[in-house]
C-alpha cells in the first residue's frame, strides 16, 4: 500500500480528473462531456479506473470501489471518493506536482525496490507503465527504473535522451539514492 506522500502526489498528479469527477455528480449536465473524456481514458487502458468511476457518477459510495484497483488507480477512487465527503480535501487542478518531491518518493520506491520489497517494486512497475504512455521525460525516466533498480547510479548515462527537466530530475533521484545507500 502506498505512504501518505504518495496518496498526496498520485492525488495530486490526478487533480483535473478526481475534481471533474466530484463536479459532474454536483451537475449532471457536465456528465456528457465528461464521459467523453472517461472513454478516451478507457480505450487508453484506465478500463477499471473508469468502470469505477461510472459506478460513483451513478451514485455508488461503496467502500470496496477501488478493491482490486493497481495503486494509482485505487488512490484516485478514494480521492474521488473523499472529495465527495469533504470538497476540502480535493486537490487543486491548477497545481503543478512538485519535481521536488517526486525525486525522493521515487528514490525511496527504487530503493525499496532493489532490497527485495515486492510491493514498492509492483507499484514502481506501474508507475513506470503509466509514465512510457506519456512521452517525453517522462518516457525516458519510466525507461531508466529498472537500471536504478539494479544499481545504476552513471549520471551522464542516465541522463541521456532527457531534456533539462528530466535531467534535474535524474540528478534529484541518483542524490537521494546515495543518501539512502549509504545507510
């Protein structure tokens, strides 16, 4: 199961999609154009996230929705879930993930991932899978996981194929790896 902070960045990462979830149950007139959306979303292979997200349109509340959802997909059921609870707790779609973060959330995934945790190195393979739909960086890092994984720390060699963003990013993350290797 993730940490908090991951609850928090995976939350955050999905903000558009959780709050226009939470909007379209405040107005059904919303829900056409949404839908729309949702079935991009499942031809691009979110086909449970969907399934699960039609179910909270159609007036589900039911605790057991994200049972038998990966990681990423569970966090924004229950995101979605509690906005409805709480519209305080929903994320700001205007927010921009913090690169900052995710290098030392990352860092601690593939760490835990190369001593053997076989949850963090499920949740990374996800998370990795998710990221070569993206394009970009972001592409490129989901490449690099499992080098990282078995101990690739070669900056320059990491970094290849990366623009300046992901580059900043690697470096976050080898950083964090040596701090945690040394422990």
């Amino acid at each position: 199961m993730q940490t908090p902070e991951l609850f928090d960045q995976i939350k955050q990462a999905h903000a558009p999609l959780i709050v226009a979830a939470v909007q379209c149950t405040h107005n059904p007139a919303l829900r056409p154009e949404f839908d729309k959306a949702l079935f991009i979303s499942e031809q691009n292979g979110w086909g449970d996230l969907v399934q699960a997200i039609r179910k909270i349109l159609d007036g589900s509340r039911a605790e057991n929705l994200a049972a038998g959802l990966d990681d990423e997909d569970a966090c924004i059921v229950i995101a979605i879930l509690q906005g409805l609870q709480n519209p305080a707790s929903l994320p700001d779609p205007e927010q921009k993930v913090d690169a900052s973060q995710a290098a030392p959330m990352l860092a601690g995934m593939i760490h835990q991932a190369s001593r053997g945790d076989v949850n963090a190195l499920t949740l990374i393979s996800q998370m990795a899978e998710q990221m070569s739909k993206t394009g970009g960086d972001m592409a490129q890092l989901s490449a690099i996981i499992k080098p990282l994984i078995d101990g690739e720390r070669d900056v320059d060699r990491l970094m290849a194929k990366m623009g300046p963003q992901g580059e900043s990013l690697i470096v976050g993350i080898v950083n964090e790896l040596a701090k945690l290797d040394s422990h």
